[in-house]
C-alpha cells in the first residue's frame, strides 16, 4: 500500500495522501444519526488503521453527527491525527442546506466544531464558499478576514479555502496564509487542471471533492477498459488517477462500509501506466461515454 506523505506549506506536518472524509457517515442526505451506529464507528478506527492520519469533516454534516462519531471512536486522538474541518454552509430543520458567511455564523461554527470534536484548537478549517459545487465570483475578503481574527486568538492553526476561484484564492493569501484548496474535480470535472499545477508549484495541498463524481459517479467505457486491464474496480483506477495526477492532491474519499474503505486505500498501491493515463486523459474531453 502506498504510504507516499505531504508535507502541509509552512509547516512540519506530513499528511497521508490517502484520508478519510466524513460526509457519507451521518443518515441519508447527510442528515441524522448513521443507519448503523457501530458500522461507522468501525470505519473511521480502520481509515486510521489504514495508515490516514488526515480526516475530513463539517459540524455540519448530520449536523453535529460525523463529529461526535469522530470523537467517539477516535479520543483521545493519535498524536499525528490531523482533522480538517470547514464553515459556511448552515443547515435547515428540514435537512436543507444554506450559505451563511456572516460573523455570527463563522464564529458559532468554529467554536461548535471545538466542542464536538472535543479540541481546544482546531488543525485546520476550510471556509466554503460559492454554490452548490462551483465557485461563485466575487471577494471573500471579508469572511476569510473572521477566521484569521479566530486564528490569532489560538483556536484555529491553519486555514483552507473550499470552492473557490484561483483569483480568490490569489485574494485570500493577502488575508493570511492558505495550506489548502478543496474544490470538485475528478477524471470528468477537470475545471481546475491549471489551478493545480499553480498550486503544486506553490506546495499548496488540493483537496478534491467528489473525487468519484459525487452524485452521479464516474462512468466511461475508458475507465472500465484501463480498470479490467489492471483487475482493479473503476473507483480504484479514478482514485489512484487523482493520487498520480499532481504529488499534491490528497484524496478523502468518504464511505460508511469498511470494506469499500480498504478498496479505495488499495488504490494507493495502483500503478497506473503512460498508456493508462492516456487513455483516462481522454475521459474529460469525451463526456461522459456509455
């Protein structure tokens, strides 16, 4: 299995390229207490097992559920465990989801997530902007500005960005230091092909979400071609695409079944060869094939 670390900019923490997202723990719609409780538990112990010592959550995602899941199976946490987290969307009580960049909320959220997760100090939060999976233009001065004020108080140690703009994210580093970018991308959503190769020159981490296509995964007569030629699953050869793409991408794919969980961190030991890679390449500029 491949153990292959980055090192997060300005610091001396060494990442696993291969983490662990939360967003598919709590019930449906991300909504509620998990279907099985101990199921999830068990996940999240295996991801660390596995070798992840990064993982991915929100408060809200259940809200407050992926959170205490967290905390329950993992406190006290391993001493290298580093736990990224992000504000800016709030929840409805009705399971909706809603944008909220106001002080108020930045601030609530940040210190809810110190509650649940049980933490004086939160390892990083990413704050989320944009629509529902794109960025949207215009200045995120004023929100970022709120977690850097928090950040100097002690209660955060890095921040990321998570659905932004490579000009936002130009805008942010005149606010303070950025250690990572979250933004969709996968083998069909390739948007951010330039930003990356920028943000690996830079030693910025990039985070992709929905590496496996999110809601609608990944389908193409090419990558079940590339993943029966390696007798791996398509989702192996989309995950260890994303790990072969740029040395600073760092996977989170979430699942709420261990073995899934040990099926996507087998992709870290999937090698993909040039004519693989040329053949997944063409994935993007194709569409999405029968």
């Amino acid at each position: 299995m491949q153990h292959s670390r980055f090192n997060l900019p300005g610091t001396s923490i060494q990442l696993s390229r291969l983490g662990y997202g939360t967003m598919q723990l709590p019930g449906p719609h991300v909504w509620g207490p998990p279907r099985d409780r101990d199921a999830a538990l068990a996940v999240l112990r295996e991801a660390v097992n596995l070798g992840a010592n990064h993982i991915d959550t929100a408060e809200f995602y259940g809200p407050r559920v992926a959170n205490e899941l967290i905390r329950e199976a993992l406190f006290p946490y391993p001493e290298d465990l580093f736990i990224a987290t992000k504000v800016g969307f709030e929840r409805g009580n009705d399971g909706s989801w809603f944008p909220d960049l106001s002080r108020d909320a930045l601030e609530g959220a940040v210190y809810q997530n110190l509650e649940t997760l049980g933490v004086d100090v939160l390892d990083l939060v990413n704050l989320r902007v944009g629509g529902a999976t794109g960025p949207a233009e215009g200045s995120i001065s004023e929100p970022l500005s709120v977690l850097a004020g928090l950040q100097s108080k002690g209660l955060i140690k890095h921040i990321g960005l998570s659905n932004v703009s490579q000009v936002q994210f130009e805008e942010a580093r005149s606010v303070t230091s950025i250690v990572c970018v979250q933004n969709q991308y996968n083998l069909v959503h390739r948007n951010d092909d330039d930003f990356i190769n920028e943000l690996s020159r830079q030693g910025v981490a990039y985070v992709p979400f929905f590496p496996l296509g999110g809601f609608t995964p990944v389908q193409s007569a090419s990558l079940s071609q590339v993943a029966s030629s390696l007798g791996a699953t398509e989702k192996q050869v989309a995950l260890a695409w994303l790990l072969q793409r740029a040395p600073n991408i760092l996977v989170i794919a979430g699942t709420s079944s261990v073995q899934h969980l040990r099926e996507n961190f087998a992709a870290g030991a999937l090698v993909l060869l040039p004519e693989h890679l040329s053949t997944l390449d063409n994935i993007a500029s194709q569409g999405k094939a029968a």
